[in-house]
C-alpha cells in the first residue's frame, strides 16, 4: 500500500511524539529499587521484628550473626534427679561434715586398780571367797553345792543354758570325771589379783582374776608371769589374737553372793 508524503510526515510525527512522552515519563516516575529474595519475602507477608527501644534497627549481617550464635551456644541438659528418694524427699549431696559419735572405739579405756589385799573387799565377800578355797582344797567337788545356791541364787556355770545342776556341770567341763581340774582352777583363779568393777551400780562386783578387766597389751612383765600360772602360752597367743582374756573368772557380789564361775567372753 502507498502513502501520500504528508501521511509519511504524520507517521514520523507521531513517532517522535511517543518517544518524547515515553521518556518523560521515565524521568518523572520514581524509580522502585531492586530487592533480594528474603526481603522480597518480607515484603510479601512476613512482618520484621520491632526494633528495641532506644536502638537501632539491625542489619541483615547482624541478624545473621545472631543466628549463627543461637545455633553454636551450647546445649543445656537438665540435672539427673536425685539418686535415692524417700517417700517425697530427696537426699543427694550434702556439704555438711558428716556425723560422728563423740566416742570412739580407740579411745583408752580407764586405768584397773588391781587388788591383792583381801582386807580391802567387804566382810561378806572375804567369807564367801574362804569357803571357796577350802572347798576346792579338799578335792571334794560335792563341797561346793552349798555354795552354789539355788533358783534365782543359783551361781551361773555356763554362758550357755543348761539342765543339769551347776556341781553336774562343771564336772562336764573338767578334763576329769571327778571335777579335780575345776577345783584346782578355781584355786589358782582365787590366788591372782582382783578388782571392783560397777562400784555403786546393780552390776557392783568383786572379779577374779583381774585379767577379766585389764587390757591384755597394757600387762606388765610380772603380771604376765602371774597370768602364765593360770594358762598355758599357747592360750596366752589365742588370747591375743581374740583381744582379751577369755579363761575362767569368778564373781562375788558386795554382800556375799557367788555370782558365776563361767569362761568365755
């Protein structure tokens, strides 16, 4: 198709017309400056976090700091619960020193006085002490029945219960069967040196031998010779080793009761 020269004019007209408003517009308009991906994000929906008073609002670097800090911190673990409960209350660790008794089982015990001096002890034990002797000196183990006494005076035999009277008894422990070596025991216990144990108390006794009450490894040299007559050595070391004397003793009450002839411990 073919134009007239005035209608090319008019086209070319037109033409830079469009072009001059095209590029006006341009340079009126704002110009709407690029954004990143996440702050496209934010600006479709998501709402920034209000900045602190006071301060400043924090940049992208910073706020990627602050991530990357929340993700290295450590992590904390609650603490275990205690290891032992009773009923509602726990018990765990305590910085309180612990509780001790005030005695101690090292703790030395009070010096023995021993006595050789019958004199010292009442009337009643000296007279209950001489029937003793004269009786297991003549050999006759039926001699000591009356001195046993009976029911709740009965003298105790034995650690253990037993049956038969106190005179059947202590024939059962001599190494004979007529009760001689009892007798000469009970002499030889009588001969050594004695001691007054809970002066002043239900349990007020005058015991022999004073072994009975003494530590074994506070005795001195006499005093284990004095011992040697009662024991062998072998019985000596057992003793040691069991950490007192545990031989025959006898015991007489302040007013004149025989109160046991017994060994052990």
């Amino acid at each position: 198709m073919q134009t007239s020269p005035d209608g090319k004019m008019l086209f070319r007209s037109s033409l830079i017309a469009l072009s001059v408003l095209f590029a006006t517009t341009a340079l009126v308009a704002p110009v709407r400056p690029a954004f990143a991906l996440s702050e496209l994000k934010n600006e479709q929906g998501q709402v920034q976090q209000k900045p602190a008073e006071g301060g400043e609002t924090p940049t992208a670097e910073e706020e990627e700091q602050q991530e990357q800090e929340q993700q290295t911190a450590p992590l904390e673990l609650p603490l275990p619960d205690p290891l032992i409960r009773r009923g509602d209350t726990a018990t765990g660790p305590t910085d309180d020193a612990p509780v001790t008794d005030d005695k101690s089982d090292d703790e030395p015990q009070a010096p023995v006085e021993v006595l050789y001096d019958i004199g010292k002890a009442p009337e009643a034990v000296r007279r209950m002490r001489e029937l003793i002797v004269e009786a297991a000196a003549s050999g006759d183990i039926e001699r000591l029945r009356p001195l046993l006494g009976k029911g709740v005076t009965e003298t105790q035999v034995s650690i253990v219960e037993a049956d038969e009277g106190p005179v059947e008894t202590l024939k059962g422990q001599s190494g004979d069967s007529e009760g001689i070596e009892v007798l000469a025991i009970l002499l030889d216990v009588l001969a050594a040196g004695f001691v007054h144990v809970g002066e002043g108390t239900p349990d007020d006794m005058y015991v022999w031998p004073y072994f009975a009450e003494k530590p074994l490894a506070t005795l001195a040299p006499p005093e284990k010779v004095e011992l040697l007559r009662i024991v062998t050595a072998g019985d000596f070391a057992d003793m040691q080793e069991f950490g007192s004397y545990n031989f025959y003793r006898i015991g007489i009450t302040p007013d004149g009761q025989w109160k046991f002839f017994i060994t052990g411990d």
